[in-house]
C-alpha cells in the first residue's frame, strides 16, 4: 500500500492532540512499543470531541460539497441561523478555503472523495475494537442504527441520489421509508415526517468525552504520559523536529505526530507544510430531561441537524459556521436547533438545557490528512476529519501506527496525503 516506508523500531514519541483523534493515535503506537508522550494544554477530549453528536457514522461517506452545491450556497448562506453560514468579518479569510470546497464539487473529484470516506468507515468499528476492549468501553458503543428523516419531499429528493442510490450501490445497508414506516421505529417523531432512511450498521457512543476519557486512562495505564502542555514550536534537523518546545519545557521525541484537530494549521506550517485547514463550528444544546424516548439516534435531512439519545439526556446538535477558533459563540444558533428537536420531537421537553460550542478542523474535500509529512520523515499527520473525527479515529491511529512501523497500510492512503493539495 501507499506510504508503507519507515522503521519498525520503538521511538519516543511526541503526540500532539488529546482529541479522540490523538488518543487512538497514541493507543495504536503504544501497542506497537513505543514510548508515547500526548502532549495538550487541556484535559483530553475537552476540545470538539467533548461535544459532538456521538454517531460512529460508518454510513457518512459523502463529501459535503455535493455536485450542484455552488448553485445552493448563496441560498443558504442568507439565514443567518441556517445550516452553513460565514460570519461577514470572516469572509475574506474564509474564501480560499470555500472557493476549493466548491471545486470539490465536481463530479471526478466528488466521487473520488466518496470512495476515500467509504474506504475509512469501512474499518472504522474493527479499528476501535481493540481499544474499546482493552479500556472495558464496550457499554460505551452501542450499534442500534441511525435514522435519517425528511418532512420534506423536495429535501429527500435532493439527498437520494446520494444517500441513498449512491450507498446502497457501494454496499452500505440501508432501508427506504415512508413517514409511517419511520414512525413505526421511533413512535416520537412528528407527523410531517414523510420520509426516513434507517441505517442498521451504524453504532453511537452514550457519552463521547467520558468516551475519549476511558480510552486515555487505559493509555496511562499502561504507561503512557498526558503533560499539559501547549506546543508552541520546533528546533528543527535534517528528518524532523529534534526539539519541540512548549510553555512548560522542551521534549527531545524520535517522532511527531501531529492532531491537534482545529489548531494544527500553524503547527503544520512550523513543520513545513502549509495545508487549507479551516474550522466548521458546531453547536449543540444537551436536554437532561428530554421527556422523550428514543431507541436510535436521527438525523434531520431537512435541517441538518443530530438528535441523539445519550446517558445525560438527548444531545441536539449541528451546524456549519465558519469564524475562526476564537471568535464568540453565536448561541442563537443552539436556539434554533432546539427549535428544530421541537419540531421533529413534538413532545420534547428542553429545560434546563446546557449550551455548547466546538471546532471541527476540515478540510475542503472533506478528507482528513493521514500520512507522513512530505518534508520530514519523522513527522506524521493525523487531523482534518470534519464531522467523522469520532468515527474514524480508530483507523487514523492504526494507519499512523503502519505508516510508522512501515507495515503495508489497511487502506491506501494516498487519498489522506499532506501534499495532494
């Protein structure tokens, strides 16, 4: 396979990131003999993995900009609550980034795309397997299914082609309903449901940072070393960093792995390579007394927006903003995806409801970067995964792991490289 180079030997190695995505990173290394340090000013999984929807989203193959999609972003882009929106003062900065996400949307590089996805989620479950085993997180995992509901005609129109045509042609399980077949799932829905798409492969975790929690507790166990630290640069040699300094000392590791989600764009230039990473902000509100049931987490297709049953209550989330890692939380928006959980749920009960606000490091062909830095032969990648971080972060680990023992990969990573830009 692509990138299959390097040497098995055990090194010291510095992970930058305690997302989901840095933990696998470091639990497959470990598990390889490696000395791993994860190096994050914050707890783990206190960035965006603390907050997302909690879907292992094996289903999620579909790059985001969809063909025709250039047609259907000024629409969208007027509601200023709506499901994808650029803040005004974050245009300019923002459009580069936009201007590839819109040539992503032509049909070569869109199917493209869908195959690169389809590739990782495949391997997405059995990639945590062995972690999920070892931390005793399997009560953590559940594989109920994912429902996808439309009230609209025009909105399930629109995403069959793809949904639908499109995965159920790759091999993806899937059932067609009608508004009564969906409700026959989940009694709660509204009435002007007229559609549903019932996932049955698809798992979700009752709460994803405990979930990212139990996994880095095993690493420590079994003798790995969280710091809280914040990197802040690099001495660099001939291979790679020699030095990586942060505001508590410096660390002198053999490799770099860098997944740092949100915030690894800087830190990749420091490393050499300069990718278009940007932030895609989402939201979510968490009901702790929802006063409704429901067995399987749903999506809304008309409003994007995630319905998940979790051990604290029902998570509501979703949205695309795109502002930047620092501006203010606009939390207008949880309102109206509250609105929406209303809408979907007529029974749904939203006191007390806690708000939140994340950052999800994509990139504008929707793949994530996995692979070695084109520059330095020390340097890994692992960060870009948009909204299927929790999902594939088990496969991220095991391929940094393979690209770092020089085994053949589980999947060509070609797809994921730093340089394809």
């Amino acid at each position: 396979m692509a990138e299959a180079e390097g040497n098995g030997g055990p090194r010291q190695v510095a992970v930058i990131g305690a997302g989901i995505i840095g933990i696998c990173c470091a639990l497959y290394l470990q598990r390889d003999g490696h000395q791993v340090t994860v190096l994050d000013p914050q707890p783990p999984g206190e960035g965006c993995s603390r907050g997302n929807s909690g879907i292992f989203a094996l289903v999620h193959c579909v790059p985001d900009s969809t063909p025709g999609l250039v047609w259907q972003v000024p629409g969208m882009m007027l509601d200023p609550l709506g499901p994808l929106i650029v803040r005004p003062s974050y245009l300019l900065k923002a459009l580069p980034w936009l201007l590839r996400f819109l040539a992503a949307s032509r049909r070569g590089p869109f199917e493209a795309g869908f195959a690169a996805l389809y590739a990782m989620t495949q391997h997405a479950l059995v990639a945590y397997q062995p972690l999920v085993e070892s931390a005793g997180a399997q009560d953590m995992v559940r594989k109920q299914g994912w429902l996808l509901v439309f009230e609209s005609d025009e909105s399930f129109a629109k995403e069959k082609p793809y949904k639908v045509d499109m995965s159920s042609r790759a091999g993806i399980r899937l059932e067609v309903l009608d508004g009564k077949g969906a409700r026959e799932l989940e009694p709660a829905l509204s009435p002007s449901i007229r559609h549903g798409v019932f996932y049955p492969e698809v798992a979700h975790s009752t709460d994803p940072f405990r979930f990212v929690q139990v996994l880095a507790e095993d690493f420590r166990r079994k003798g790995g070393t969280i710091l809280a630290e914040r990197v802040t640069g690099f001495e660099m040699g001939p291979r790679g960093p020699t030095v990586v300094h942060t505001e508590a000392g410096r660390h002198t590791p053999d490799s770099v792995v860098l997944a740092a989600g949100a915030y690894s764009k800087p830190l990749a230039r420091m490393l050499g390579s300069r990718i278009p990473l940007d932030t895609e902000r989402g939201y979510h509100a968490m009901l702790p007394d929802p006063r409704v049931s429901l067995k399987v987490p749903v999506m809304s297709g008309d409003f994007h927006c995630a319905l998940t049953p979790m051990a604290e209550g029902l998570r509501v989330g979703g949205s695309v903003e795109f502002a930047g890692v620092h501006a203010a939380p606009n939390y207008a928006r949880v309102d109206k995806l509250v609105s929406v959980g209303h809408r979907v749920l007529p029974g749904l009960n939203d006191a007390g409801h806690t708000r939140w606000m994340g950052c999800r490091p994509s990139l504008p062909d929707s793949l994530p970067v996995v692979s070695r830095s084109p520059r330095y032969p020390t340097v890994y990648f692992a960060f870009g995964h948009g909204q299927v971080g929790l999902t594939n972060a088990g496969i991220t680990g095991k391929l940094i792991a393979e690209l770092m023992a020089g085994r053949p990969t589980t999947i060509d990573t070609t797809p994921y490289r730093a340089d394809r830009f």
